[in-house]
C-alpha cells in the first residue's frame, strides 16, 4: 500500500488478517505471520497495533543502527515486565538505565565473572546429589530441576547465604510471578510481596552492620556511588535485585530445560558432547577448561536458537522511521521475535533440526550478525550474557558427567510463551547414571 502525504510517498507494509486459531498461542501467531506475510507486517495486539520484522538487517536497524530511535515503553515491558521489576536495567530508560548500567556493569564484566565460577559448581554437585538419590526409572522433570538450581546460584551470587533458609519459599514465588504474569492477580501481588519483604530486611540488615557485608552482588549495589557520591536508593537496589533474580534464573533455566529436552531426543550429539566432556577425567569444569568445551558452547547455542528464552523482545519508535522500504510511525510498537529470526529460512537450512555444527566459526561468520540474539542486542544487550554462559558452560558438563537422561514424553513438548519461552508441562526424563 502507498500513500502520499505532504507530497511523499510512502509505502506501507502488509496488514495481517485471520489468523484468529494462531493468535491464541503467540509463538504460532508470529510464526504464521512471517511465513504468511514475510520480513515485515501489521498486525494488531492485545492493545493497539504493531509491525513485526523478521529480517537480520531490520532488527540491527531497530536494535543497534537507529537504536536511538526507539525505547522500551511498551505493553509488554511497561505493564508486565515492569510491574515486577520497577525501574531495573531491564524497563529503565535514559537518564536512569545509562546511570545504573555504568554502576552494574562491573561486576558483569568478563573479568569478574571468575568469582561467580565456584559457588555454580558447589550448587550443580548439590543438584547432582540430589538428583542421584531419585530411585531408578523414576520419572525427573528437568526443567524444574534446572530452575532450582539456577535460583540457588543466583540467589547465592546475589546475597552469599543470607537467603538460603527460603530458597524455596522465593523459587515458589518467582514462578508465580512468571507463569501468571498478570500484575494486578492476587497471587502475583502476594508473591511480589514476599519477595520484597525478604530483600528489604536483607537491604536493611545490610546497611546497618556494614561490617557484615559479604562478597556478592547485592554488597556491590549497596557500595555502589553515582558521580555526586549519593548511594543507589534502597527502591532502586530492590529494583535491581528483582531484575537479577528473574532474569539471573528464570532465562538460563529455561535454556538449561529446553537443551536436556533436545538432547534426549539426538543421542548422535550425545555422544559427541560426551566424549568432549569426558576429556576433564570426572573433574568439574573450571574457566580454564572453557577453550576445550567447543562442541558443548555450540550445543549450548543451538539450544538457544531454537528455544530462545526471550522469545518476544518489542521498542516503541519516537519518530518516523523506514524499516525494509517501508514506513513505521512514531508512536508504533515494533516486535522482533529471536523464536522467528532463528527459523528464518534464508539463513537457517532445515530450521527446526537440531544441528549444533551451525555453529562453527565459518557458519557463524557466513550468517548476518543479527540472525541470532538471543540475548537481544545493541546498547540493550542482556548484561548477564557472559555469566548466563559461563553458568551453562559448568552445569551442562558436570550433568553430563553423571547422568545420560531419557525421554518420558509422550508427545513433543510445546513452548509455553510467558513473559519467557518456558517447555509446557515441565521437561519429563529418567535418569541414567553414568558415573
């Protein structure tokens, strides 16, 4: 469609029409949009409209080339993601998210994560522990397994052992605040609540016995200073602490669920990652050991890909912009979908096939660089994708170490698209023991 206004003439991508079978479950609904209608198309939401692109290029373009040009308030960010999070990294915009990210970013950064790498491995050999006691054939869902240990690690980086006595009462209460999503449902409202008791008591003890601050991330936001030498307000560190339990857990668990569940089903690729991980002679994996696990990062990304943990990721443009030839008004939601782009046929041969060889240096470069992000990209990039891998790059080989798992699924697991991409009932497996 083209239109001309103030003598310009402007071309207007596709509007979606039907789809009314799809639309209930989203990861159909953009699926059948991109196949239906290609690289860029209208569609309506829940609220008001939205275009979705699909192409590498016009997601660079939203994300990173004219990034400047879009923000994050959105229905999905401002609503949902918000109301759990308040002003964290993950909704916050300039001048706050520039301010906060300068004072996180530290403790993110490639040469800190090293401090993270014992407490990983001391939580993983605890859920092998219990793992080992599940009598044989007994039926496992890893996905929840992989859950809890990724909020035992988390909680453990954020707050040393403070918090450890209501591991379980927090893990029950993040999964509900996930899998609801729905701000203003009584449950949801009861479990930000309990959360929020728990981390300001700890913020409060804190900053009354400093000299019992400990080695974990919640000291460092406490110790955190702005230029004029103010401490981040107890609001905001509660903000960031909500940030890092959601995203610090929630997403790494999921791709931890999803990797088992496309491992059960390619014993050919077992056997490769098994032979790699066996070259560490039953010892747990240490950061050294990173350089050697080549073929175990690739299985780690093609899980990724497939299975993108944000699987929905959407800006609202501030001023007019062209996107793939076609015009986008200011005020328009954009949506860009990793769970799509990562099927997007011209750069994915036989998407949906579990390949991670996609993944080596050469296919990698071959690919435009945003055919893949799952952890979004440009200056919004997730700031814990270096301690997501480095989580993922522990917990799968000491798992692999001990156990091969079996499917116990009846039919293929679908994907749950909540605030995060979760598997739909769990990821049911026996465990093998190998070791």
């Amino acid at each position: 469609m083209i239109d001309k206004t103030a003598g310009l003439e402007r071309k207007h991508p596709p509007v979606a029409t039907g789809g009314r079978e799809e639309i209930r479950n989203p990861l159909r609904f953009f699926v059948w949009l991109t196949e239906t209608y290609g690289d860029v198309v209208q569609y309506r939401s829940s609220v008001e409209p939205a275009y979705l692109v699909n192409h590498p290029d016009y997601v660079q373009h939203v994300l990173q080339t004219n990034g400047q040009n879009y923000n994050k308030n959105t229905y999905l960010n401002k609503y949902i993601v918000e109301s759990l999070t308040g002003q964290g990294l993950l909704t916050s915009e300039n001048p706050l998210w520039r301010e906060q990210r300068r004072l996180i970013q530290p403790a993110f950064h490639r040469r800190s994560l090293p401090a993270f790498a014992g407490l990983m491995t001391d939580a993983t050999c605890r859920t092998i522990d219990r793992l080992r006691a599940t009598p044989p054939g007994e039926t496992v869902d890893i996905a929840r397994e992989m859950m809890r240990l990724t909020l035992d690690i988390v909680t453990s980086a954020l707050f040393g052992y403070d918090i450890t006595g209501r591991a379980d009462e927090v893990g029950t209460a993040m999964d509900t605040m996930v899998s609801i999503g729905k701000p203003r449902h009584r449950k949801v409202k009861e479990a930000i609540d309990l959360v929020d008791g728990i981390v300001y008591e700890i913020i409060d003890e804190r900053r009354a016995h400093p000299e019992r601050q400990r080695d974990d991330l919640l000291t460092m936001l406490l110790n955190a200073r702005y230029d004029d030498g103010t401490a981040m307000p107890d609001k905001l560190v509660r903000d960031e602490v909500m940030t890092l339990l959601i995203a610090g857990h929630e997403t790494t668990a999921n791709t931890l669920g999803w990797t088992w569940y496309l491992l059960a089903q390619y014993p050919e690729v077992v056997a490769r990652l098994e032979a790699e991980v066996d070259t560490l002679r039953g010892a747990a994996p240490a950061i050294a050991d990173f350089p050697r696990l080549v073929y175990t990062d690739r299985v780690i990304q093609e899980a990724m890909r497939l299975y993108p943990s944000a699987w929905s990721i959407s800006r609202r443009a501030l001023a007019d912009d062209e996107i793939g030839g076609y015009h986008i008004p200011a005020g328009s939601i954009v949506a860009m979908s990793p769970y799509t782009t990562h099927r997007h046929p011209a750069f994915w041969p036989d998407p949906e096939r579990f390949d991670p060889d996609r993944f080596t240096p050469e296919r990698v470069a071959a690919r435009p660089r945003f055919a893949y992000f799952p952890f979004g990209g440009g200056a919004r990039q997730c700031i814990g994708n270096y301690f997501a891998q480095m989580e993922s790059l522990i917990i799968i080989p000491t798992i692999v170490q001990h156990f091969r798992l079996q499917p116990r699924w009846t039919e293929p697991i679908e994907g749950h698209a909540l605030v995060t991409l979760r598997a739909r009932g769990g990821v049911p497996v026996a465990l093998e023991k190998r070791l």
